[in-house]
C-alpha cells in the first residue's frame, strides 16, 4: 500500500506509513466540485479560451456603424483601429492572453484529472496567470478611448468592465479552490 503522503511502500493494511508516520486510512471525500471541474468547467472554459482569442484577433467582434451602413468583421476592425490605436495593442494582447490561457486550461485539466501532485498547484497558478492578466488589460484599456458611433464587444468600456470581472472573480474562485483542495491532499498524490 502506498502512502499517500510521501508516496513509500507499506505493507497491506498497515495504519500509518513506516517512512513518514502518516495515516494510511482513506479519507472519502465529496468530488462533485472537483468532477464538475474536470468534466465541465476546465473543457468548457478551454473552448471559450480559445474562441476568445480567435475572436479578437481575427476582428470577429467589431461591428462598425455609421450614416446608417453596418460593417462587420475584419473590415469593421480595421477602421475602427484606425480610430483608436491603442485598442489595437489592447486586442493583440488579449487574444494571445485568451490563447495562453486556453493552453494552460488544457494542461491543468489533464493533470487534474491524473490526479498527479501539482494539478492543484497548477491550478492556482492558473487562477493567479488570470487575474494579473486581467489586471494587464485593464491596465492597458485605461487610455483608449473610441468614438461613440463604435459598437463592439471590444470597445474600451467593455474591455475595462470584462477585466475587473474576471480579477474579482478569478480572486474568488482562487480562495474558494485553495480551501477545498487543501481538504483533499491525499486524493492527488501521483
């Protein structure tokens, strides 16, 4: 039988680890956070990750409206960055931010779902890579500021609301994971 803290050989039904003491009796925990996670959440946020990210840099979520024409698209995007450069480098950063993210969903999910040592780790870590990202943006849309005939899910406003969303948010949930991760140690010692 394995510990489940250091990871030592013991003989079948021992009590307690001969390397570290330990107590080798299972402890049930309920998973359901943990199985809404790997089954759901983590996937789930991967695509939105990744469509975020292809959203932004393809242009995908500008609408440009004036004299009563509508354009949309690359086409939008381009005249509306030729208004507001400095959304240009807002955009650039978040779809290859969104990009990032998605990769490190992915790689927190496999290992979550191993079960290996680090996947709570990681998750922090990804919970953390979030919020100072979203921090960035803010950052980073604080001085652009587009005309009033610019209608996207981009626009400044939105960009600045979007990232003080996802800091609180991403602080709440990172609290919240570190309490319940810390109650199950022993489910995640491969």
């Amino acid at each position: 039988m394995k510990c489940f803290k250091c990871g030592a050989d013991n003989l079948d039904g021992a009590s307690a680890c001969a390397k570290c003491g330990s107590s080798l009796i299972k402890t049930e925990h309920k998973m359901k956070w943990y199985k809404l996670l790997v089954f759901f959440g983590l996937p789930a946020s991967a695509a939105l990750y990744f469509f975020m990210s292809f959203s932004r840099l393809t242009g995908l979520n500008y609408t440009y409206s004036y004299n009563g024409n509508t354009v949309k698209g690359a086409e939008a995007r381009d005249i509306i960055l030729g208004m507001a450069p400095g959304l240009k480098t807002a955009e650039i950063f978040n779809g290859i931010t969104y990009l990032i993210l998605g990769l490190f969903t992915i790689a927190v999910w496999i290992l979550l779902l191993k079960k290996k040592k680090i996947a709570p780790v990681s998750f922090y870590i990804f919970y953390g890579l979030s919020i100072v990202l979203s921090i960035v943006s803010l950052i980073m849309s604080l001085g652009v500021k587009p005309g009033n005939n610019i209608i996207l899910s981009g626009s400044a406003d939105s960009l600045k609301f979007g990232a003080i969303v996802s800091a609180v948010i991403g602080a709440v949930m990172l609290v919240l994971n570190i309490v319940y991760f810390n109650k199950r140690k022993d489910v995640f010692v491969n």
